[in-house]
C-alpha cells in the first residue's frame, strides 16, 4: 500500500518544484550528472523522476523505466519525457512497495532522492532486491555534513524542510552500507554534502574505497 502521506507531501510540493529547485543549482550539477548518468547501459531503473529535470542530462537513445510516488510530478515530467530522444517509461510507485520481480534491472540511478525517502534503509534494501547480480547503484544525492556547525545546521533546517519536502540531515552512504551495498567510491561534489555514490549488489572486484574529494576545491572557489 503506497504511504499516502509522503504521496500527498509531494503532489503539493510538484506545482512549484521547479522553480524550488533552481536554475543555477541544476546548472552547476548538470556536468556531474552528464558524467553519472552517462554510465547507463542495459536495463535501467531511475528513481525519482520527479518533473523530469534529471532527463537533460540522460545520455540520447536509453530505454529507462522511471518511478515516483507523486502522479502529479510524473504529470509535470511529461513533455521532458516526450523531448527525450531514447524512451522513458514511469510509473506512479513506492520505493518501499516495488512491483518488480527479483532481478530485473542492471542499474539503478538515484538523483536528489534519498534525501526524500521516508525510510531510506528499507527503500535501499528494495532496490537491492529488484537489482540483477552484479547490478550497480549510481546515486547523485545531498546529505548531511560531518563537519560542525554545518552539520547542526542542517539538522534544524531539516524540521522544516521535512514539513514540505526533503531532509537536509541523511547519512546517506551509511544507509546505502547498512542496506547491504558494497560501495565503489564517493565522489564529493560540494563540501560533503552533494556528492556522488557508487556501490554494488555484489562485493566481487569491489575496493570499498575512502571518500574522495576531488572536486571540492572548485566546489568552493565557485
Ligand atoms: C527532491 S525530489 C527529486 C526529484 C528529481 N530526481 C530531481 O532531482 O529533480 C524527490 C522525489 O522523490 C520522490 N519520492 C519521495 N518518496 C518516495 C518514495 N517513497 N518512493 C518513490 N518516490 C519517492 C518525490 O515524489 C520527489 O519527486
């Protein structure tokens, strides 16, 4: 049964997500998505679509089943949808209630969603399921910092922002490990909180490596 309560939380919040999620910030994460998402191949599974922002930097010609919880961003992610030059398929659905059999996919991408998953373990732990052996999990979220008065910070914005939509405070590549992924790397993107996450179903050929911060000197400088 869907949870009706994050279901309504974001129907509400899709008529002004766009313009929430501003322009300048989906610029400057355009290039580390392209990268990301640029890895696609096989049959892929993107979670959440919200209102398609995430398609402009799908590389051309993928087959991609695409699912959120809200039918009103899927409704908004339409004409992205239409201009994409492969094919999306979405489906109106619950991280936590998938319907898909065991095995189904070779990849699964995340963008911005872990942050708005209400219980991000037990939806991790669901992708892990519908993933084939040897599948990877590409994730570009936002997280909380490690990093003091950052970190508090964010806690206390996140008792608002939770209200509306996401949490500003997740421990994310904690809960991609505790859900039972193997983790490639951790690329951060800016300071530690947007960063990039690799990891595995399996732990074959899998060094669970440090965190880089490769591109945080420009994150800051910008
Ligand atoms: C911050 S938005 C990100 C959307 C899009 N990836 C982007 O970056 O523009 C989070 C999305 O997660 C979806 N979502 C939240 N909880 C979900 C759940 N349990 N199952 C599926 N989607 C969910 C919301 O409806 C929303 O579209």
């Amino acid at each position: 049964m869907v949870d009706l309560h994050t279901q309504r939380k974001w129907d509400k919040a899709a008529s002004a997500f766009d313009l929430m999620s501003g322009m300048g910030a989906e610029r400057r994460w355009l290039p580390h998505k392209q990268k990301l998402f640029g890895n696609m191949q096989g049959k892929v599974l993107f979670l959440a679509l919200g209102t398609g922002l995430d398609i402009a930097a799908f590389p051309p010609g993928q087959d991609i089943t695409a699912i959120d919880i809200s039918p009103e961003m899927i409704k908004r992610a339409r004409a992205r949808m239409d201009d994409y030059s492969g094919s999306i398929t979405a489906e109106v659905m619950d991280v936590h209630e998938l319907r898909f059999e065991d095995g189904q996919f070779d990849q699964i991408y995340t963008s911005c969603t872990f942050c708005s998953v209400p219980r991000p373990v037990a939806g991790l732990t669901a992708l892990k399921r519908v993933l084939k052996p040897g599948g990877e999990l590409f994730m570009f979220e936002h997280t909380g910092s490690k990093y003091f008065p950052l970190n508090l910070s964010m806690k206390f914005m996140s008792i608002i922002t939770e209200k509306l939509g996401p949490s500003m405070d997740r421990h994310t590549v904690d809960n991609v490990k505790q859900a039972g992924f193997h983790i490639v790397e951790v690329e951060h993107v800016f300071l530690d909180v947007v960063k990039i996450i690799k990891a595995r179903k399996d732990s074959n050929n899998v060094v669970d490596m440090t965190e880089s911060i490769s591109n945080t000197h420009s994150a800051l400088t910008t």
